[in-house]
C-alpha cells in the first residue's frame, strides 16, 4: 500500500516525506522521484547486518524473511550485498508464507538445521512471525544453536521475547538510531479525555490502554471496569514512547523548513501566502525539501540524498540475560557509514566469551590449501601439500625449487641439508680399517724387499716389476682415503688420477710378467734362442707404456670435462622430504668411474688368460701358478662389485653402498696379490733364512728342455696312464738336469 500511494504522489508531482517508509525499491530515484523519507532504507539496513556478520567471522549464513514487500526486499538487498562483497554465503533463504499452516514454523526450523553450519540467521520478519519461529525453535530443543540477527522489525521489542528469553539470548539486533523526546512524553502523559477530544481515535486508546470502557457504546463492551475519566497515562498504565515519534516530527520538520525557505524566497519578507506561492510547482518544492538541512529531534542531522533518503544510522543491540534472569536488550554498538562494535560486551547462551561459529568449513591448517565446493564458495575441503610441495597461496600447492624441500609447516620451502660420507661412518670405518692394516702390510713388503733387494728370493721375483706391483697394491690401498674424503677441486682431481692408476699398475706388472713367461716357454718350443724383450728394463718399458695409456685417458678426461664438485639432489631424494639429502660428490658418473676403471679390468682380465695359458709351466721355473690364483681370485671379488654397485643405484644408501663396495674391492684386489705373490716370500726371507741361498742357474737350453717336456707331457697324458707319464717326465728331467731339489730357480739374465 505504501508503494502504491508513493506511485499516486509521484505521477501527481506531489512531493512526499514518509517517517517509516524503508522499503529499498523507493530509492529509485527515476520512479519514485518526488518520495524522501528521514528514515534510512533497508539497503543500508542490509550493510549494517553484512558488517555485523562480517565482524563476527561468520561466512555462512541462512536469511528468513516474511512474506511481504518488506521482508522479501529486505533479504533480497542483502543477498546482494554479499555477491558484490563475497565472503558471506547463503546457506538458504527461506520465506514465512502470509498465512502459514499448522506445523509451518517447525519445517522451517527443520529445514535451517539441514544446513546446520549456518548457525546465523538473518532475519527480516514482522513480530509475529519471530516470536512463533523462536517458539518454534524451543520446541525443537534448540535453544542456544541459532544465532539470531534481526532487523529494525525487531529491533528492541519485548513482544517477541516474552517467556522465551533463553531461545532469544545472544540475539544481534539492529534499530534506526532515534532517541526518546521528553516534550512528547510530557505532552502525550498530560492528554485525558477532556483536553483532547480533537482527536478520534484516543477514546479507543484510552479503553484499551486502561482496559476499561466508556458508557453503552463503548469499543470494549466485554470489560468489566468502566473508565472514570481521571486515569493518567504513564501513572495508571505502562507506557513507552513509540519509537516511530522522534521520526514523525522529523518528517513534518522538513516539510516546515521546506516551506519555509520556499516562502522566504518567494514571497521576499510579504507574511502570509503570496501569490507566488499560491500555485505551487511540485518540482520546484521538492528542491526545497531536498536541500533541508538541520539537527531534528535527536539531535543528528536531518538531510536528503539524491535519491531523497536519510543517511543511515543504527543502534547495534544484543538480547542478554545477566545474573541468570534478568533479560534486556543492551547497546553494543552502532553503525553509521561503518560499523563500530564492542566485542567484549558481547554475551552469548553459552556463556562462553569466544564467538560462536557459522561457517560452513573450518579453516584449513598450516599446509592445507582449500578445496572450493562447486558453487558454493564458502565451503571447502581442506587437502594437504604432500611431497615436496609447500602452501603457496589459500587455494593452491607449488612444488619447491628442487634444491628445496617444504618446511615443517609446509608454508614455504627450506634448503635440503647437504651431507658427505664422514669418517665416523660405519660405511667408512671398516674401508678404512682394511685400507690401514693394508698399507702397513704393503710397506712392510716393501721396507723387508729393500732390506733383502740382493738375496736370491728377492732378485728370483723379479726386482724391478715387483716393485711396480707393490706401488700398485698401495696405491690401491691409499685410494680409499681419497674416497672418503670431502669432496673439493682437489679431491676430485686425485680420484681421477688415482682410482684406476693403482689397479693400472698392479696388473700392468702382473700382465708383463706373465706374457714375459708366456713367450720365454712359447719360444722355447721352437728353438733354443730367447725371445726378445725379456730383460729387466724391456719388462719396465713395457709395464710403463702400459700404464701411460692410463694416464693418458685421465689428462684427455681432464681436458673435456675439469674435476668439480656437485650436490646430487636425486640420489636421496626420498618419498618424505623430511628424510631428504643433498649428496656433496665430485662430478664423476657411474659410466666415467666404469671408463676410469675399464682399461685396468682389460689388463686383469688379460693377465688372466695369460695365468691360464701359463698353468702347466713347471712351478721350480715361475710364479705362474701364484698368479693364476691370483687372478682367478680377483675376478671372483670383480664379478661380485657389479651387480653390488649397480644394483644399488636406486637406493637411498646409494653413496654408501657404492662407496664402500668400490674401496672394499680395490682394497681385496690388493690383499690378494700381497698375500699370495709376496707374504710366502716375506715369511721366508724372516723366518726360513737358510733357504734364501744362491742355487744353481739353469742355462736357457735347460729351460727351453723343461718347456719341451712339458709340451710332451701335456700330448702323451691323453693316451697314456699316469704312472707312465711320471716315469718319461722323470727320465727326461734326469737326462737333462741334475737330481738335486732346486727351490728358486733364477732364469731371468739369460735373456740378455
């Protein structure tokens, strides 16, 4: 109805100026151009209620709203509110019919609970239908779940309230800003039946207000009190100023200042209406009205916008229960433009001070990023950053640099520690320990070879080469500190050099020896003359060239790609990056250690097969026999390295394990030639002195004999027993040599 008589005015040109009007539609300036109102309109009503959520943190709400221009628009401004602004969702918006059926309330409290989260309801409703949904809601056992925000339809009122305080306890209302006018309450408690008879309607007043009635025709004719006359109101009734008054007089204020400039400026000082004023413009006062501008009744400005609406201004109130009875509305606060909120006078039904929640998720943890719900986007599923990804924003995960890993609360990323293999390490313990019991049985060779360098045993093993072999094997002892070590420029440079050069060496030696015998009784089968290059420095030159291919390989690797040192982020890169590490190693690869060891396992293998083709060589004349043991044994120890080593690539030990079998196996390879090679020697060079006398030297001729027997032997061992073959050995041996036992048996000067 409201509407519609502001359309009447507006196509009438008639200016209006309502005191209660709040309806948002009227601010539309191009259909309801010539309505103003003092009272604020419920678009501002709406912001008040959104920064009152806003402020509580709650982002899930549902609104109910009477049927009606009123309460629908009401709900309408705010639902709008919250898409332009975001952060507060709708949960459901649910409408209270005019007419509602018996049980109707009761499937709208059931219906708000299916979205139970949404503990706040926003609500534009008239009286009736808040108090018979507070009703409702206690007969529902919920008493202390919703948390109610009302509207200036509740505002302070007691009539919803009565007997059910408890369900209404912790209720944020709101309520223009107006103050109570002392002139009109002095005014209104002095009026009686006598002095106010202009008024038809206070005879019905006064009845009711009293509960009496007036003669025979009185609107109460079921009361049983008849009205004296001399009641007074405020004295013998309740009586509360209307809330609406300080509004009306502001209304009928602009009007007056209006016309009052109006006529001040038309009628320039002539009392009474001039004949300008006689025909007035409807426009034209609309102007005046709308440039008003003074303190009303409250003492707050009384001014028009635009669109003819008051600015907003609201009382924040909370319906509270202190000392367990005791129940009334109390200010927390108000709005004019913002909100300002005392959050600590705040009480709720719990009579917890901390602000009940209406959201529809939790906050998600440190490290979890949100899941939007589709469509909905206040609710969310809460997922965790897993791996190596960190939190990098609400809503997403990003995966750390890979040098990085997350930090403890997966918010950002920190540097993953970076480790080496460290001497108190039990992978580097025991390398270390075989190593040292090695290089002080190698020197211990050494310094008793030096110290016998002229006894037969010494000069019957070949001098010169076993020196070259036992700077192999120590070498190969020593590379184990060079493994261990931390990884620098330098480290790195003498792993290049050294990782193969002490195998190099070693079988270098080995591999001239045993072709050395090879040909000496290959040659001897076919005539008595000695073959070339079996002098001690041929055997130098040889083993020297050997191992220049060596060094050779190691400057071309040099030059293509200089040593340096790297951090592998890979090889313990684990599936918890609690347990990441950054490896500290020199820049070698598994294929460059494979090529840096190579061509020294091609000269072990080649040794082999030189020990093999050397197996029959009688053991008075050589250390054939020592050798093929010798590297028989190191293949064994070679053949279990690969699959060790390259089966453990992929495993988060990989640097240990690695490391430790490569250093272990050089160190065995090297124990294995010192033992069988030169510990005998050793033993009896300390032990057996007596035996480490000058013997006879066979001439060549005697050796190229031995061989040829051999060659014989191996023939007739196929055809005949060997009870014969021993008697023809042992026949040609006693027509070549003399029966006398030789033990050392020196042949390598007949070369010369």
């Amino acid at each position: 109805m409201v509407v519609c008589a502001v359309i009447s005015c507006s196509c009438q040109a008639i200016p209006q100026i309502s005191y209660a009007s709040t309806a948002p539609e009227l601010s539309d300036n191009t259909r309801y151009d010539f309505f103003s109102r003092v009272v604020p309109p419920d678009s501002y009503q709406a912001q008040a209620m959104m920064d009152i959520v806003t402020a509580m943190g709650w982002n899930y709400v549902s609104t109910l709203a009477s049927e009606g221009n009123y309460g629908e628009s009401g709900v309408e401004a705010f639902v709008q509110i919250s898409r332009e602004t975001g952060g507060v969702c709708i949960a459901q918006s649910l409408k209270i019919p005019r007419e509602p059926k018996p049980g109707e309330f009761d499937k709208i409290i059931l219906r708000l609970l299916e979205t139970s989260n949404a503990r706040a309801v926003i609500m534009f409703a008239n009286e009736d239908d808040i108090r018979r949904i507070l009703d409702a809601a206690k007969r529902n056992n919920q008493t202390g779940h919703f948390l109610w925000v009302g509207s200036d339809s509740w505002g302070s009122k007691i009539a919803p309230v009565i007997q059910q305080e408890r369900v209404a306890e912790g209720a944020v209302t709101i309520l223009p800003k107006r103050a109570s006018v002392d002139a009109f309450d002095r005014y209104f408690r002095s009026r009686s039946l006598s002095n106010n008879r202009r008024n038809v309607w206070f005879a019905e007043f006064w009845e009711e207000n009293f509960a009496c009635k007036l003669g025979s025709h009185a609107k109460r004719p079921g009361s049983p009190k008849k009205c004296t006359g001399l009641e007074k109101v405020g004295r013998d009734s309740i009586y509360e100023q209307e809330g609406k008054v300080q509004f009306v007089m502001d209304a009928v204020y602009a009007m007056a200042h209006a016309l009052h400039r109006m006529h001040r400026d038309l009628c320039s000082g002539i009392p009474g209406l001039c004949p300008r004023m006689s025909n007035i413009d409807g426009k034209e006062l609309l102007g005046y009205i709308r440039a008003v501008n003074f303190n009303g009744s409250a003492g707050t400005p009384v001014i028009f916008n635009e669109n003819g609406d008051a600015p907003g201004r609201y009382d924040i109130f909370q319906y509270q229960i202190t000392n367990g009875s005791t129940a009334e509305y109390k200010v927390i606060g108000h709005w004019t433009d913002q909100l300002h909120l005392n959050m600590d006078a705040m009480r709720w039904a719990s009579g917890d001070p901390a602000l009940p929640p209406s959201v529809c998720s939790v906050p998600c943890r440190a490290g979890e990023r949100k899941k939007i719900v589709k469509g909905v986007p206040c609710c969310w599923h809460c997922e965790r950053c897993e791996g190596y990804h960190f939190q990098a924003s609400e809503f997403s995960c990003e995966l750390c640099p890979y040098e990085q890993r997350p930090d403890q609360n997966r918010t950002g990323c920190q540097p993953i520690p970076i480790i080496k293999l460290e001497w108190h390490s039990p992978w580097a313990v025991v390398p270390v320990f075989i190593s040292m019991l090695g290089i002080i049985a190698t020197t211990f060779v050494i310094v008793t070879f030096v110290r016998y360098n002229d006894t037969p045993i010494v000069r019957a093993s070949g001098r010169e080469m076993s020196y070259v072999l036992l700077t192999g094997i120590f070498l190969c002892y020593a590379i184990t500190f060079l493994m261990i070590a931390a990884p620098d420029v330098v480290v790195c440079s003498f792993r290049r050099i050294f990782l193969g050069l002490g195998m190099c060496f070693s079988y270098a030696a080995l591999l001239t020896k045993t072709n050395r015998i090879h040909r000496i009784f290959e040659q001897g089968k076919k005539s008595v003359t000695a073959p070339r290059f079996i002098s001690p420095a041929s055997q130098l030159a040889i083993t020297f060239s050997l191992i220049s291919v060596q060094l050779l390989g190691v400057f071309v690797w040099f030059a293509v790609d200089p040593p340096h040192t790297v951090v592998d982020f890979g090889e313990q890169r684990t599936q918890d990056p609690e347990n990441a590490r950054g490896v500290l190693k020199c820049d070698i690869s598994d294929l460059s250690l494979i090529c840096s060891l190579g061509y020294s396992i091609l000269l072990m293998v080649t040794c082999t097969v030189y020990a093999i083709k050397t197996r029959g060589v009688p053991e008075t004349f050589n250390e054939a026999k020592p050798i093929g043991f010798t590297m028989y044994t190191t293949c064994i120890i070679w053949l279990a390295f690969i699959p060790i080593f390259f089966g453990t690539a992929q495993s988060a030990e990989r640097m240990y394990i690695q490391t430790t079998t490569l250093t272990v196996s050089l160190s065995l390879s090297a124990s294995v030639a010192l033992g069988m090679l030169y510990m005998p020697k050793v033993y009896i060079i300390i032990f057996h002195p007596e035996q480490n006398v000058p013997k006879r030297k066979r001439s060549f001729k005697a050796i190229v004999t031995a061989a040829t027997m051999s060659s014989k032997l191996t023939q007739k061992g196929t055809d005949r027993p060997n009870g014969e073959v021993k008697t023809e050995l042992c026949e040609s041996m006693e027509t070549n040599t003399s029966s006398t036992k030789t033990t050392y048996v020196s042949y390598s000067n007949h070369a010369n």
